[in-house]
C-alpha cells in the first residue's frame, strides 16, 4: 500500500516532502538531550543521574531494577549511577527488610536540594522549548506525547 502523499509547498516550491514525524521527534530529542545535559554539568550531575534523582523523589525506595526501567536505562548501568550518586551523598540504598540482597534506594536531602537547582535549569529549558505553544497546548503535547507512548506499546509510568 503506497503512503499518503504528505507533500506541502516550502518557499514556493512545490514537491518538497515534509519531514516524518518520528525525524522530527528524534532531533527533538537530540536536541534536548544537549541542552539539558549542558545545563546540569555545572551541577556535577549527568542527565542519567538527574533522571534517577528525579525518578526517586516521587518514587522513593526503589530497587536498582525498578529505577532503572523508570530512568530508561539498563540495570546494569543504573549501578554505575546509583554508586556515582551514593559517594556524592545524594542517595542512600538500604536492604529490604524482607529481601535481604534487594537494596532500597533512598534520595536524601542533600539529593532534594541539588533536584531543586537542577529542576531550575530543567524548567528554563522546557520553557525555551514551547515559547511558541499557548498553556492549553502545552498540556495538549504532553498528553499526546504519553498517547503515543503507550500506543508504541512502552507503556506510561508516570514516575
């Protein structure tokens, strides 16, 4: 089955495809990734780190597997995070009370603190990003995006 013609006119010239969708959501996200990673360096965070941080101040407590499929990495690196952001004193594990080998990751106040610049630089960026779109759109993208999230069949957890 061929697909539809998405064809627009650019600068007076007709025949010039619009770019995919998913073209424009990767440089989106390129783009973002840079800016915010830019942005945390002089916080002495990366963004993985920031992720997980953020992740366990609305899910303290959490066992390295369950922050890691909430940040959006492996298990494996979230050790290589977790580790980086014990020696900062920003996080602390402790075992399961009722799973001895399952340790609990703990954000401590310190980490709080350091979340709160970060979510500064984080909240300056994400404006700069939709100077362009009203409130009402702003929310609408966000919903739209969590949409095709769950459509792509990753689910939504809302961290």
């Amino acid at each position: 089955m061929a697909r539809p013609s998405n064809r627009r006119t650019r600068g007076g010239v007709t025949g010039h495809p619009a770019p995919r969708l998913s073209y424009v959501l990767g440089r989106a996200e390129f783009a973002l990734r840079r800016r915010l990673g830019e942005a945390l360096s002089p916080l002495g965070l990366t963004l993985p780190q920031y992720t997980a941080l953020s992740v366990l101040r609305r899910r303290d407590g959490l066992s390295n597997a369950q922050l890691a499929r909430r940040a959006l990495i492996t298990p494996q690196s979230m050790i290589t995070i977790t580790t980086g952001l014990e020696r900062k004193g920003l996080i602390t594990r402790v075992p399961d009370p009722a799973h001895g080998r399952i340790l609990r990751t703990l954000l401590t106040s310190a980490g709080d603190r350091l979340l709160v610049a970060a979510d500064a630089a984080v909240d300056a960026i994400e404006d700069d990003m939709l100077q362009e779109l009203s409130s009402a759109n702003r929310g609408r993208l966000l919903d739209d995006l969590k949409s095709c999230v769950r459509m792509l069949g990753a689910g939504f957890v809302d961290i």
